[in-house]
C-alpha cells in the first residue's frame, strides 16, 4: 500500500541523468567542448606557423563561357587571311619560275633560248622538234612525279595501238572479212597517238608548269573522253578494229593462236583504261590544291583571246569594215 501514499500533486525530485555514476564515470576522461582551441600548439600538431594569405586564393566564381557565332566582321577577316594567304602561295610559286629562268639565263651566259627538244629526231631528219619538255626545269618538284607517270602513260597508251595493229593484221591473215577491223587499227593508231599527246597530255604538262586554270579543265574535258574510249577498246566491239575481249573471244573456236594473241592486246587495252582512271582522279586530287577554280579558267581564257595577235587582227579588219559600210550608208 505505500505505492498510493505518494502524492501525485507534489512536483517530482528534480532528477539530473548526467548525474549517473556510470555516465560520469565515461565522461570524466573527455575534454570539454567549450575548453578545446582548434589553434592552439597541441591541436596544430606539427603543423609548421607559416599561413597562406587569404590573396593567393582565388576569389573569381567559376563562369561558364557561353558559345558566341563568329560576327560578320570575323568571318570577313578569315576570308581576307585565306585570300593572302592564297595571293602568298602564288608569289612563292612566280619567285620560283623566275629563279630558275635566272638560273638558266646563268648558265647560257645570256637570255633563256629554249629550243625544242621533242620529239627526240635525229638532227639529219628534215623535221625539226615540234615541243620543249623538261621535267626537272619546268615541272615543280610536288607535280614532277605526277607529269611523268601522264607521260607513261601516253607512251603505253601508244604502244598499245601499235600492238593492236599487230593483232588486227594477225586476224586479217586468217579471214579476208576482218579487212575492216585492220584498216581501222591503222587509222587509230595513226590519229590517236598524235591526237592524244596534243589534246590531253600538253594540257595537263602545262597545267603543272604554269599553274593554269584553262589548262586544267581542258584536260579534264578531253580525258573523260579518253578514259571512255579506252573502255570501248578494252571490250572490243567487232568490225570497229579493236582488239578487245569480245573480239578476241570470238576467235577462240576457230583460230586459237590468234586470239591468244588478240586477248594480249586486250589485257593491255583493259590496263590502259585502269590507269587512266587512277591518274585522272590523281590529277584531280592534284588540281585541288593549287588553288585553280573556273573563274580563273575564263580569265585566262579571255586574256589569251584578247592578246592573240590573230584574233586581234580580225577584230581590227571587221571594225573597220562595219566603220566603212556605215559611212557609204550614209
């Protein structure tokens, strides 16, 4: 019954629960909180007196730099530097032609007379060299090696009508009906060499050693239809004097010793056209960095026609003409 003789109405013993013998007996060996001084020589450690200024912090918030588009103005300046720089190109390359005409002059003793050297004849030959050719004084050294391989090419491509006159003639002796396709073989090889070396080799020779733009798309021009013919060719269409593979398979059952002889020609027909498209697409890749464009090609073009003493000549002698029949008019 003591349990209910406690009075519920009077305030409880004030009780402290950090008062506990176990409790203060945990907390007896803990410093106090409010009595540690982070900067005092115990709480330093071995940490050295020197201090860093507040100054050598950087104190700028980190920003983050917003992309900006190229302003009128600075896409106008990167034009102007590329067309300096392009206008710096052609200097350099006009500095080395005249170096080495300066060169040649030296060498003489006086003014540069070229005479020309090819086709290589014989000075007993009543035909004198119609062209000068000189790889290592006209050709720069980045195009040389391009130039000479359109040279081997020509040559191959030379050779490779004169062995289809061979293979035509062969085919001729065993059949009266292939009359056609040899006569054929001697006018192409009569007019594509000669042809091929004017339309689409010098052309590109010049190109290279001028740096002409007119040189560049004419060449391009007149060797798109030359790849093409060297495909035809290749695949030999009867009665139309090739030796290609259609041709020379035809003369298989017949005449064995002769197509094997026509399929010779053929392979080199087929090599011819494989190399033209590989140096084409050299060429081209070559073109692309000299800075030609077809704006260029028709300024050339005009400035040959106006200063063409041909052409003006007839200009001359029609104005005047149209002067005189305007004045008898009157």
């Amino acid at each position: 019954m003591s349990g209910f003789d406690s009075n519920p109405f009077v305030d409880p013993v004030d009780v402290n629960p950090f008062q506990d013998a176990s409790v203060t007996e945990v907390t007896s060996g803990i410093e106090r909180i409010e009595e540690f001084n982070p900067f005092s020589a115990p709480g330093m450690g071995h940490v050295t007196g020197t201090t860093i200024p507040i100054s050598a912090a950087s104190t700028q918030p980190a920003v983050i730099q917003a992309s900006v588009e190229p302003s009128p103005q600075a896409m106008a300046a990167a034009a102007q530097a590329n067309l300096i720089r392009q206008q710096e190109e052609l200097e350099r390359k006009a500095a080395e032609l005249e170096r080495k005409e300066k060169e040649m002059q030296n060498r003489s003793g006086g003014p540069a007379v070229r005479e020309n050297n090819w086709p290589p004849l014989p000075k007993i030959f009543p035909v004198n060299p119609c062209f000068y050719q000189d790889f290592n004084e006209e050709i720069p050294e980045e195009y040389r090696k391009i130039c000479q391989r359109m040279y081997y090419l020509w040559m191959f491509h030379g050779a490779t009508l004169f062995l289809n006159v061979l293979a035509c003639m062969a085919s001729f002796t065993v059949g009266s009906e292939y009359g056609v396709d040899f006569g054929l073989s001697i006018l192409w090889f009569i007019l594509f060499t000669p042809v091929s070396f004017i339309c689409w080799y010098r052309p590109v020779y010049k190109a290279f050693r001028s740096d002409s733009s007119f040189s560049f798309f004419f060449f391009f021009f007149v060797f798109f239809f030359q790849v093409a013919v060297c495909i035809i060719q290749s695949v030999g269409i009867p009665k139309w004097g090739n030796s290609g593979w259609i041709f020379s398979i035809s003369m298989i059952k017949d005449h064995l010793a002769v197509a094997v002889v026509m399929m010779v020609v053929a392979g080199f027909f087929t090599v011819n056209a494989v190399l033209a498209v590989i140096l084409l697409k050299m060429v081209h890749s070559k073109y692309r960095r000299t800075g030609a464009s077809f704006n260029k090609a028709q300024q050339e073009f005009s400035q040959g026609v106006f200063s063409n003493r041909t052409f003006q000549s007839a200009a001359a002698s029609a104005a005047t003409s149209a002067a005189q029949g305007t004045f008898q008019r009157n």
